[in-house]
C-alpha cells in the first residue's frame, strides 16, 4: 500500500466525498442527512478510534428522524457489562434494587448464633418449718390479728394429746370454751366424748381437738372469712405437728375450710378426701347440729356413727361392741 501525501490524501478523500453525494442526490436526497446530537455523541464514544484513520458510519435516512432514539451501542469488545442477577435473588427483584440487607447477607459470613441466656434457677419458695406447739400456743394466747380478740374470755387452742393418730377439728369456740379456755367442753363437747368412746378410744388419750377457729366469735355466729383466713395459719402448724393418721372434720365451715370446697355437709359427709393432698379426711355432722332436736336427727346421728365406723376402719381399730 502506497502512503500518499498529505495533499494527495486530502484529494482523495474529496473525491469521495463528491461520488457519496452525488449518490445520495441519484437516490432524491435533498440535503445531508444528520442524526440527533445525543445519537451523535453515543456514537463517537463507543467508535474505537484509530489515530489518523477517520471512520464513517452509513448514516441513517431521513425518515430515521422520527423514530424514537436508538439504545446506547453497546461494543462487543467493552468489558462493561452488566451486572448478573443473583442466582437466588427472586424475580420480582430487580438487581441493583435488592435491600441492602439482603446483599449483606450474601456477602457477609453468617452471624454467630447467639447463645441462649440460661434459664434462671428453679425460684425456691421457702416453707416454714411447722412451729413447735408450745410456741403457737403462746402466740395465739396474746394474738389480736382478727377482731375477735376483743371479745373472747380466752383463746381455745387444744385438748387431747398431740401424738394422737385422730384428730377431730370443729368450727370455734362456743360459750363454755371460751370460758375455759379448752374446746369441745360443753353439751356439743361431751357428745363427741360419748361418740369417741363408743369407738373404744379415751377423749383425752387418744385423739386431738382443735377448731379453726381459736377466738369465740359474738353470740356463736359463724366465723367471717377474713377471720378464717387471720386464724387457719396457725392450725395448718398444728396439724404438721402433731401429723394425724386421719381426720375427722366436723360440720360445714372445718370441713369448707380444709378441704377448699363449698359442698354442703349434707351431701359431702362420708366421703374420703384428702388435706393438703396426704392425710385422709372424714367430714362428719358437727355434735352441735346432732344435739338440735329435728326430724333429721336420728337419722344424722346413724349417719354419723357410721362415718366414725369407717374412720375406725381406716385406723385399723376394732368394732366396739353396742
Ligand atoms: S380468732 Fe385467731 S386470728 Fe383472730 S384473734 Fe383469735 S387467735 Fe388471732
């Protein structure tokens, strides 16, 4: 190839530019075609370009005008390229768009588990020992934790022998109790002796009487609820330490009490339950409610007798003779 001078170059290249527009004016043109400036620039900046070479496109015809911008060339050599979608990006994500905690995530190593906090010790409730009985009988000689402690003559705390295997609990002190200071003293307590006999046992030997309540309640009303709840503490400690075999528990509010039921004694009496989930309880008619004269009575004091009969059984003990 022969390298033409400047001049001859540049004559050349008139020529050429002479026959391309004579052609153009053969084909009807009647002017020089142009593109949009934007398309122009597109071009030149993806046209490799070579240092004294100047290379022309075809140009487009004049009715490319109109049309809408052609995309940017992309030149197959640029090594601009499109970033790939994730792989287990979802299609309905664009890339580029992507949260920036999901790139994060498929970027940075996974966070270290963290570990649980340890589970906080088992709370220990702490339970009292039971108190010795010396103790509770002497708190409850000077308590006025309920308002009964203004009426009462004295408190009535027990009678019998704390290492008995029966243990007979009844509602609170009446007249006679409170003048004493022992429970079951009067016409209901010398019933409960003659039925405690008719079992072969000694009243003072070989059972243990308590009420629910230590303090008579006014004109032997029934205890409130806010006065049973001052005074059962002290014998839920009398019950743990004398821990009888089996109880008998006397008429609606001992058998209410211990056994959290609200059963009428009518249709609970008879049946075996159980305080505090260990020590079986016999719930029997109160000797008060034996001695009131009714049409029910014969057949309540039968009713009761039977009741020990089975407290008799469960403790192992003989049927007395009649
Ligand atoms: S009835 Fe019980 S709680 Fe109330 S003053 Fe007497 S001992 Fe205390």
């Amino acid at each position: 190839m022969s390298i033409l001078e400047p001049r001859e170059e540049l004559a050349s290249i008139a020529a050429s530019l002479r026959a391309y527009l004579e052609w153009q004016v053969d084909c009807g043109s009647s002017g020089i075609p142009r593109r949009p400036r934007e398309a122009r620039a597109a071009a030149v900046a993806v046209q490799p370009t070579t240092p004294g070479v100047v290379t022309s496109a075809p140009e487009p015809t004049i009715a490319e005008k109109d049309d809408p911008p052609a995309p940017p060339l992309a030149s197959p050599s640029s090594n601009v390229r499109s970033p790939a979608p994730p792989s287990d990006v979802p299609d309905s994500f664009t890339p580029g768009t992507l949260p920036p905690i999901m790139l994060a995530e498929s970027t940075m190593p996974a966070p270290a588990v963290r570990a649980k906090p340890a589970a906080p010790p088992p709370v220990q409730t702490a339970v009292a020992p039971p108190r010795p009985l010396p103790v509770l009988l002497s708190e409850v000689s000077s308590c006025t934790k309920c308002g009964l402690h203004e009426t009462r003559t004295n408190t009535v705390f027990s009678r019998g022998n704390p290492e008995a295997k029966l243990c007979f609990v009844g509602e609170a002190p009446g007249a006679d109790e409170d003048a004493q200071g022992l429970p079951f003293v009067g016409r209901a307590g010398q019933l409960l002796d003659k039925m405690i006999k008719a079992m072969g046992l000694d009243p003072e030997k070989d059972v243990y009487v308590c009420n629910i309540i230590k303090c008579r309640p006014p004109n032997n009303r029934r205890p409130e609820p806010d006065e049973v709840a001052m005074c059962i503490p002290y014998l839920h400690e009398q019950i743990a330490q004398v821990d009888p075999k089996v109880i008998v528990a006397l008429g609606n509010t001992s058998v209410g009490t211990l056994l959290g039921t609200t059963v009428g004694i009518t249709r609970v009496r008879g049946t075996w339950k159980l305080y505090r989930g260990k020590i079986p309880v016999m719930p029997t008619y109160h000797p008060s409610y034996l001695l009131r004269p009714s049409p029910q009575q014969s057949e309540a004091k039968r009713q009761a007798w039977e009741d020990l009969q089975a407290v008799m059984k469960e403790l192992g003990l003989s049927k007395p003779a009649r």
